[in-house]
C-alpha cells in the first residue's frame, strides 16, 4: 500500500472528510459505551436528545457553541497561515480579565459604549498575548507550539493570582471569584429566560467578517501565502513576519472575544473554571471545519451537542461524559487523516 | 543568607532528583522521537496515559515492575498511532500530536471515571520505596541526594546510558540518527525508514509513559486529574535546551529540577512578600527562556517535522 | 531491438525485461528491456523527464514496476526492496547524494552494513576497509570529517566508496557530472575506468552527449519513456545520439551581436557576511543593457547569495549595488521588483511558485497590492482573472485554468508561468538563476528565446548556470565564481570549457584560496 499523489484536486474529499470524522468518532465511542457495559444506540440516543431534544437542550448547545465559534475561527485563522497558536487558552483568559477590569464599574458608561470597548479590550489583551510567541517564531525560530501552550499555564496561574488578589471579590467569602460584572457590561440574552446571549450573533459576525478577509482582502491572500509557503511569499515581495503579526493580532483577539462573552455573556464573574479546554477544543472545532470559518459554526455547533449531550447523557445512563472528549480527539483525528486524500491517492502494491 | 544557604542542603538535591526523575523520562522519550525526525506533541498525553496504565494494574494487584512494564506498552501503543499518522501518512506532526494528546488523556479519563465512578478521595497504592545504596549513600550531600532514591530513579539514569549508548555506540543508533537528519540516507543503504522512525516514535513514547509512571507509582500513590500539568511540555523544552543529545538532556532536566525544589523552599522563606503563583509560573517561563537561549544553535536533527515519502517525485 | 555485434567483454549481469511504469496518466517507462554486461560502461542517454531516474529507482527497489521483471546475474530480483538490490550488488550513486550531512564519512560509509541489532558497531575493522578502499581506487577521502564539511566532488567519491563498501558490482550512476567541475569530471572518468578494469559493469545516466562519448562503451536512448536506440559508442556520434534523444534536430539559440546598452545593474565591493567564510566576497560587476552576463561556477560558490542581494532577499553587509546609476539602500523583494527587476529563482517549487495557491494567484503574488488587482487592501478578482487568463495564454501555459491549483503543473509549464509573470512588466534588469534546470529540450529552448528576446528589448540579464554549453551558447560576457569571490568578466569568444573548468576549480582567480 503506498500513497501517490493526485494529478487533479479532489472535491469530493471536502464532504467525505467531515463525515467520515463523525462516523469515525461514534465508532470509537460505541466501542467505549460497550466497554462500560451500556447500550451504544441507548447512550446516542441519550447523547442526541440532551443536546437537541428540547428547546432548552438546543439553547443551551448554541451557548456552548459560542466560545468554541471563537476559539475555532482563533486556531482556523492562524493554521491557515500556519501559525501554530495551541495557546487559546491563554488568549480566552486575558479577554475575561480585560471584561472585568474594564466592566465591573470601573468605567460608567452605557451599554452600547461600554460594551464595544470591553471587546476592543479584550482582543487587544489577547492579540499582544500571541504576538509574543510570534515574534520568537519569526524572530529566533523558537516553535510557538510550545510556547504558546506553556503559555496556557503561567496564564491559569496569573488568573488564579489576580483572584487571590487585585480582582478578588470582597464579597465572596474568600472563594477566588472576581466582582460580578455591572448591568451595563452585560451581553443581552438572546430568548428571555434562557442563557444563549448576544455573544453568540457577535461569533456568527466574526466568522462573516474572517471570511470576507480571507476571501477578498489581500491580508486573507498574505496569510495564505504565506501559510503554504513562506519562502516563496517572501521572495515574492509579501512581508512575511508583519503578515505573521497581523496574523497573530487577529487570531488572539478572536480567541479573546471567547472570555468577553463566556463573562459579560453567560457567568457575569471570572473563575478559575471559567474555560474547560475551550481553547483546546477549538483546535478541533478548526480542523473540522477544514480552516473554513463558516465551517467553524458548524464545527462548533457539533462539538458543542456532543458535550451538551454527553452531559446530561452522564446524568442519566451514567457512561462518563469523558465520551465527548473522547469523540473529539478522534474526530480530529479522522479528520486530517481524510484530508490527506484531497492530495493523495491510495494506491495498492 | 538563608536563600544561599539552602543550596547546600542535601535534601534540595534530593528533591531535585527526585523532581528530575519522571521529566528524564519522558524527555529521553521525546529526544528519541526527535532525533528520528518526528516531533511527538503526544507526549502530554502519553505520560497521563502511563501515570494511569501502571498505576491501576498496581492498584489491582499486579506488582510494581508489571505496572510499570503495562505503563511503556501503553505508551508504545499510542506512539504506533502516531507514527502511523505521520511516517507513512505524513500527517502534520503539530496536529497530529495535539490530536494525540487530546485522544489519550480522555480515553485516560474515561477509563478511570468507568473503573472508579464515584470516588471522592482517589485509592491509593503502595509505590517503590527509597532504595539506599550501601556505601554510596554514606558519602556526604550527593549521598543524600543521589543514593537514597527509589528504583525507579536508579532506572532513570540508567536509562541516559543505555541511550547514549545505543545512539552513538550501535548500528541502530546509527540509523536512527541518520533517519533524523536525511531519511533518504537510510533508504539509499536497504533500511527501512517507516518501520525505523515508527519504531524509534514508539520507544520513545514507552519512555514517555514511564515519565507518567514515576508519578504515581513513585513520586504519589494515586492518580489525579491533570497530574502531568504540563510536564510534557516542558519536556519539548528540555529538549531543546539538550541540543538533542542524552547527556544534556539529563543536565538540563536536574537543572530545571533543581531550580524547581529551589523555588519551592524560597516560597516558603518568601511567600509573605510574593504571591504563591509566582513562584509556580518559573518552571513554565524557564523552558520558555531555555527555548529562546538554545535557539540560535544548529543541533537540531534536519529531517525533523518533514514527512519522508518514498517514491515522491 | 536488433542484435548488436557481439564483441562482449563479459556475462550478462543484468537483464530488465519490459519494465512499464505509470504515473497517473504519465507513463514514465514503456516496457523497456536491455542488459547490462560485466566491465562496461553502458550510459543511459535521454533529456530530463525522458524516464531514466524512474527506471534506475525501479531497478533499486524505490519504486516497484506495474510490469516487467529485473534479473540480477541470474536471479530475479525482488521488485520494492532496497535492500535486496543492495544485498544482489547493486549500488546507487544518486543524483541528489544521500548523505546525512551531520555525520562523519565513515558513519555514512557504515550505516546498514552491519546487522541493525548488533551490540556494538565494529569501527575499527570499517575504518580498515575504507582505509583500503581508498587506496585502491584512488578515492582520498577522510574518515572522521562530518559530511556538510565536505566539497561536492569529496561527497560524489564517499557515494561511490558507499557503494564499493559493500562489494558493489553493478555501480548506477545518476547524473554524476552535473555538479562536478569539468577537472572533476575527468577525475571521475578515471575512476571509472579503473572501477571497470577490476571486472563492475557501470550504467552512466546523462543528458550530455560529450561525456556519453567520452566514458562509456555503449549507450542506450530512452525518449519519452521508450528505449528508442541502442549504439556502440565507436559507432556513433554527437549527433546522431542528439537526435535519438529529442527526436528532432535541436534547434541552436542564435545570439546576434547587438551594441550593448547602458549601465543597468552595478555592484560595487559588495560583501555578504556568513557564517565563517563571507558569502560573497567583494564582488564588483557592471551589467549593461541589451546584454547576457553568464555567471558560471559550481553551484554553493556564491551565485545563491548574489542572486540573494539581487532579488531583495539578502543584504549586503558591505560595498553598494546600484540599479541605473541610482543606489539601492533597502534591499527588500518588493522594491527590487518595482525597480524593474525580474527574477527567476533556482527553485521553481520552493521558491518561485507557491504550490497550493492557484495560478492567478501566484500571477499576483508580487503585484497585489497594486491597481488593477487590489484597491484599498480589497483584492478585485474579476481583474486578477482576466490578467491570468492572458498570461496563460500569450506563454502558452498548459493548465485547466487560471483557478487550478499550480503544483499539478509541470516543471516546463510551471516555469512557463514564472516567466509570464516577471516578463510581464518588460522588465529592464533579469535575473535567470537556473532557469533551463530540469526542462525538456522544447521548455528549454522557449526559455532560451524568451531571454533573447529580452535582450534584444534592451534588457540586462544575469544568468546562472551550471551548464556551461547554456552559458557559452547565450552569455556575451562570462565571470566565474568561486568561494564568493568572482572573476574578472570575460568575452565569450575569449573563453573555453577547459579554461572554465580550472577557474571553477579556483585557479586563476586572484587570491581566492
């Protein structure tokens, strides 16, 4: 068995891969349900209905939806440049403590300043995050792999630090949880009495708006470029480490937004479990929408379900809600595994 | 000053090695992958996957050197995953070792949430227990610090030797050296490249497991959520900062583990003026400033993170 | 194939028998049978893509024929197996050498020979043997020297020590002259020679017919993947063998002599510091107008650093460059480009084209910030669409369209594109690094007149090559470089490939040691 490369482009693949991913990821995790002695059709069926079932369980898969769409379009825009920012996490909490420096009172203004203003904060905090690692990439060819991801650590630290002290809450009884957030700060909530808020048609305009770049500006062809072959676009004349940075500056500040509106949207605080992996998982959420960002929505909506509904799956079959993640990594997998067929073929013999 | 003075005490030296011990592992494990030319970003997953695996046979009454043993198979068996991904299929190294990464420190997880579902306080196994050798361990300060360990220490810094050894003395090394800087090389002279860089990527994760194993099976007797905490990656780090080879390594990581008891006993001298988390942050931004220091230099094995196809034209 | 007269100095030690190899639509070998006897030279004669490389891979077990069978001194071999071929006797010397720079000569010489599980590599005894090697063919080489230490002729003689190691008896060489200075050449024929006397049969795959006559016994033609001809080399000729090899009389460039026209491109003491040795070395050179400048070289002497400053990639740490008497301060592609400057770079893939973007995307790749294809940072597709399309047309660039994705091209049409693009601009200064490597005799001789053509329009083109017929054939005036320094420019009608040969290898050039 040996893999040749295919003279002509292979569309078709771009469907197959996304499906095989999925079928692939409820393969490996009946195999699990089977192992832990549950019916698999019971536990999907469980999965299923807990993330889509009612108009609550539907509600509450798009508000997890929402930092994913984020973190998704953050590593979407960076790998298309390959650009390899596994630091999501980071750049998700610097957007939540620049929502709660800024909206906590500190500033009294109304909503529609004030709000604009936090999210312009916040994707700066996360922007010059990244940029950080960037520059030793272009600069010292240090691998802003790790970077980034040790990044990821000293940055939980530096959160749980401000929540021992500077933007600890007076009021908390010592738990290390910020002030809430003023009415003012607040993202509106989308159906009244639900949790889906407003950050959630911010996400939807984001991924608009990286798809116009990517499609029609000559930065979405910079980052292209530069991302399939930096020594080629440098020759060509494309400024290669300041399309890198801006590069960085966009895909932070996207990653960002997820700790505006996971704060000033859904938890009104900063904690210490304000992300549980959502930059990780936007990793994932990138690779399946194969870097597209409209791709990303979906994507996201999918892993979204999968936690959601694995969830409350755990509450009432009770196989580990582990399964999701287990899903995800696999579909990952599966996923730049079936990419390789849009340029090789198998070939037996 | 007490903050010298602490220097000279031997127990810092022995939390240092003992420190040192699971990252040696692990870092040896990663340098061989590495010098085949695979970057293996796994390597946080596969040290949970081996803290579990030899673990919760210990703990169902399999003895300590089977747990450990069960530990490097179950490292072995994802580092086949990805150098399946990436030799023959050429899959992104990055990618893949996130995905790797991801795909086993859930399925770490689920396994234990499905054999222990509702346990509040995580049972715990009797682990290796210092090993004092006679003689050695009578000599003052290094004594202390190097001879009253566990077994699993002594095979940590057994382990240098052996690779050092096979990487520079034996035809294998040979290859696997040459696999990293020039795979044609390897092809040109009738060896095969797949099996060689998947063989050498599963070795190494087998020794990655075993960095994960140090950890409940000697430096804790129990296994916890994000118990690695980003050891492995730190483990990339050291990597570097060893200019890819054994004996550097070994340096670097009792250095960083040093430097990491330090910072533990200055928190306690310390910790009225600064906050706790500082002082946890250091290891995270050493590796980042050990990356940046070793940066410039020309060590690193030039195949490496370029897929080999045969017959690409 | 009719029989030759059989005047053999030996058994038949190797038979391919209808060996057929396809490439998706490409069919790189048809059913190509011939032997191979005991103490000959036979060399393997075709144009680039004519299918030699794929049937001597096919013959080494890197890729496995769809048909056909190999017979190594009487027993089929295996097909897929290196290993086997190397265990059978077979011994490759590559075109692109395999050798892991970071390692010394002997470990390079040693990998793979001893079992892999050995305990121990057994050195002393290696170091013996290829101590003894050496002596006996007269391949000088050190043993503990790391390989990147090491000049391009002193690399091609570990290859073939490689070989000899393992007691080798049929040698392939893959293009062995092509970056081997014509003094290094004959050395290489001498080796040869005595190789062939101790009893090996030798298959010498080349494009260049002087070197066909000069070393081999006989010479098979492939031509598009066919075996087409199969001559004595007493009994033929340049060109007879030339016209085997295209299939038609080679049309010769026709350089008419024009007056030549102003300064366009002047470097002055210009110096690219490296690591240790400088890159360039206080290099000076007028390029003029209506002018061909060939730089000629082996390749790693400094063309690549020159080309480099040129093109806006590198800058020199000291001495000025100037373009039409004004001088350049900023060295940045960009600038370089909007000053007239074309530039075919040396690597086509890597650096001249951006594979997975389409080709109306690379057409803009230094132009796209600029009206018509982009206003206020928004890029005007409809524009860039209706460019590409002429482009693809008026260089006759074989493609499904201006959206396909530009790695599925060929070399020919991949470097089709790369000229329609630079010439695009009517540019007045050309920098041609390589720009015929790896074509077909047709894309080489459309390149060929593209620049002439280009000259005759008043521009100055620099070439770099390492082809010295290329170079002889189009330059009007030739310097050499070796170690970053460069020699003084020479008429083409003053210089010989003899005397270009010894420059290359550093004489003559003042205090270039």
């Amino acid at each position: 068995m040996r893999l040749e490369p295919r003279t002509e482009s292979a569309r078709s693949i771009w469907v197959i891969a996304p499906l095989a991913a999925v079928v692939a990821s409820f393969v490996v995790a009946a195999l699990l349900v089977l192992l832990g002695g549950a019916s698999p059709l019971s536990v999907f069926a469980a999965v299923i209905k807990g993330a889509t079932g009612t108009q609550f369980a539907f509600l509450e898969t798009l508000t997890r939806a929402t930092p994913l769409i984020f973190t998704g379009l953050a590593a979407a825009v960076a790998f298309r440049a390959k650009l390899w920012n596994i630091g999501g996490e980071a750049q998700l909490y610097a957007g939540a403590i620049m929502t709660i420096v800024l909206g906590t009172g500190a500033l009294p203004l109304p909503a529609p300043i004030l709000i604009p203003l936090i999210m312009a904060a916040g994707m700066l905090a996360g922007a010059l995050l990244l940029l950080g690692p960037t520059f030793l990439k272009t600069r010292f060819g240090v691998d802003e792999v790790v970077t980034t991801l040790l990044l990821n650590f000293v940055m939980v630290l530096f959160v749980s630090m401000l929540l021992d002290g500077a933007l600890k809450d007076p009021m908390g009884l010592g738990w290390p949880q910020s002030k809430k957030v003023i009415e003012a700060a607040h993202l509106p909530k989308l159906v009244h009495g639900k949790r889906l808020h407003l950050g959630f048609v911010i996400a939807i305009g984001a991924a608009l708006v990286v798809w116009f770049i990517n499609a029609r500006t000559t930065f979405g062809y910079e980052m292209r470029a530069v991302g399939f072959n930096p020594r080629a676009a440098r020759f060509a004349g494309i400024p290669v480490n300041w399309a890198m940075a801006k590069t960085a500056l966009l895909s932070g500040g996207l990653a960002a937004l997820a700790g505006v509106s996971e704060v000033a949207g859904l938890k009104g605080n900063l904690t210490l479990d304000l992300s549980p992996g959502f930059g990780y998982t936007g990793i994932v959420v990138a690779m399946l929408a194969m870097l597209h960002p409209v791709g990303v929505i979906a994507a996201a909506i999918f892993v979204a379900a999968m936690f959601v509904g694995a969830d409350a799956m755990s509450r009432t079959v009770g196989v580990p809600n582990y399964i999701a993640n287990v899903m995800v990594a696999t579909a990952l997998l599966t996923m730049v595994t079936a990419m390789l067929f849009t340029r090789f073929r198998l070939k037996l013999r | 000053m007490q903050v010298i003075q602490i220097l000279f005490e031997a127990s810092l030296w022995a939390a240092a090695i003992r420190i040192a011990s699971p990252l040696i592992f692990a870092t040896l494990g990663e340098l061989i992958c590495e010098r085949a030319g695979v970057l293996n970003l796994g390597i946080e997953g596969i040290m949970t996957v081996g803290a579990f695996a030899g673990w919760v046979v210990v703990y169902h009454g399999a003895d300590l050197w089977t747990g450990i043993l069960i530990a490097a198979i179950a490292g072995a068996a994802f580092g086949l995953l990805h150098g399946f991904l990436t030799v023959p299929l050429g899959l992104s190294q990055h990618v893949t070792g996130i995905g790797i990464t991801l795909l086993a420190t859930s399925l770490t997880y689920y396994a234990y949430r499905l054999a222990f579902p509702s346990v509040t306080s995580p049972p715990k196994i009797a682990t290796f227990v210092p090993l004092e050798i006679p003689l050695l361990s009578q000599i003052p300060i290094l004594g202390d610090a190097l001879f009253k360990q566990t077994p699993l220490t002594y095979f940590a810094f057994l382990a240098v030797i052996v690779v050092a050894y096979v990487l520079y003395r034996t035809p294998i090394g040979l290859a696997v050296r040459t696999v990293g800087e020039n795979p044609a090389a390897v092809e040109a002279q009738g060896i095969d490249v797949t099996w060689l860089r998947i063989g050498a990527v599963a070795v190494g994760s087998a020794f990655m497991a075993l960095g994960g194993a140090f950890l409940t099976m000697s430096a804790f007797n129990s296994f916890y959520f994000d118990m690695v905490n980003g050891r492995g990656w730190i483990c990339i780090a050291l990597v570097v900062f060893g200019s890819w080879r054994p004996g550097k390594a070994l340096l670097g990581a009792i250095l960083f583990a040093a430097f990491d008891a330090y910072q533990l006993r200055l928190q306690q001298l310390a910790g009225a003026y600064l906050p706790y988390q500082v002082f946890l942050m250091l290891p995270y931004i050493l590796s980042i400033l050990a990356l940046i220091a070793m940066s410039r230099r020309a060590g690193y094995p030039r195949a490496l993170m370029i897929p080999y196809r045969k017959g690409e034209r | 194939m009719a029989a030759l007269p059989d005047a053999e100095p030996g058994d038949v030690v190797l038979r391919l028998s209808g060996i057929t190899k396809r490439f998706g639509p490409l069919l790189a070998n048809d059913a190509i049978s011939l032997d191979l006897h005991r103490g000959e030279v036979l060399a393997l004669l075709g144009e680039n893509g004519a299918g030699k490389t794929t049937l001597m891979n096919i013959l080494f077990g890197h890729y496995v024929a769809d048909e056909g069978s190999i017979e190594v001194f009487g027993e089929t071999l295996p097909p897929g197996s290196p290993k086997a071929a190397l265990a059978r006797g077979i011994g490759m010397v590559h075109q692109h050498f395999t050798l892991a720079d970071n390692l010394t000569v002997l470990d390079n010489v040693v990998l793979g020979t001893e079992p892999l599980w050995r305990a121990r590599s057994r050195h002393a005894e290696a170091r013996a043997k290829l101590a003894e090697l050496s002596e006996t063919f007269g391949l000088a080489v050190k043993p503990d020297a790391r390989i990147a230490d090491l000049s391009v002729g002193e690399r091609q003689r570990v290859e073939i020590l490689k070989a000899l190691y393992r007691d080798a008896r049929i040698l392939i060489l893959d293009e062995p002259t092509a970056v081997l200075t014509p003094q290094e050449t004959e050395a290489l024929f001498a080796t040869l020679q005595k190789l062939v006397e101790r009893g090996l049969a030798i298959i010498f795959i080349s494009h260049k017919l002087h070197e066909v006559m000069a070393v081999s016994r006989r010479v098979v033609v492939l031509r598009q993947g066919k075996l087409v001809a199969e001559r004595h080399t007493s009994g033929t000729d340049r060109h007879e063998l030339a016209e085997l090899m295209v299939g038609r009389p080679i049309p010769e460039p026709k350089v008419e002599p024009i007056p030549v026209g102003a300064i366009a491109l002047e470097l002055k003491g210009v110096t690219v510091a490296g690591e240790g040795r400088a890159r360039l070395q206080d290099i000076s050179l007028s390029l003029h107008g209506n002018e061909i400048v060939g730089i000629a070289g082996v390749s790693g002497n400094g063309q690549g650093a020159l080309a480099d400053v040129i093109s806006g990639i590198a800058e020199p740490s000291s001495g000025a460059v100037s373009l039409f008497g004004q001088e350049i301060h900023h060295f940045d592609p960009a600038r370089m480009v909007a000053h007239g400057v074309a530039r075919i770079p040396e690597d086509r893939h890597a650096v001249g084209l951006v594979g997975d973007l389409s080709l109306e995307e690379n057409l803009i790749s230094a132009r796209y910030r600029e009206a018509p294809f982009s206003r206020r940072s928004l890029i005007d597709w409809k524009k860039v669409r209706e460019f590409a399309t002429r482009i693809i047309a008026d260089y006759d660039v074989r493609c499904p369209g201006p959206h396909a994705a530009t790695r599925l091209l060929s070399g020919g049409n991949m470097q089709k594109l790369i000229l329609g693009r630079e010439m695009a601009r009517s540019p007045r200064i050309i920098l041609a690094n390589q720009p015929t490597r790896g074509l077909d005799i047709g894309a080489v001789g459309y390149v060929h007149q593209q620049l002439l053509k280009a000259r005759l329009a008043g521009a100055g083109i620099l070439l770099i090559s390492e082809d010295l017929d290329e170079l002889l054939a189009l330059s009007d005036r030739v310097v050499v470089m070796y170690r970053g320094r460069m020699s003084a420019p020479m008429a083409r009608r003053d210089v010989t490939i003899r005397h270009l040969g010894l420059m290359m290898a550093g004489q003559g050039l003042a205090d270039a040691a």
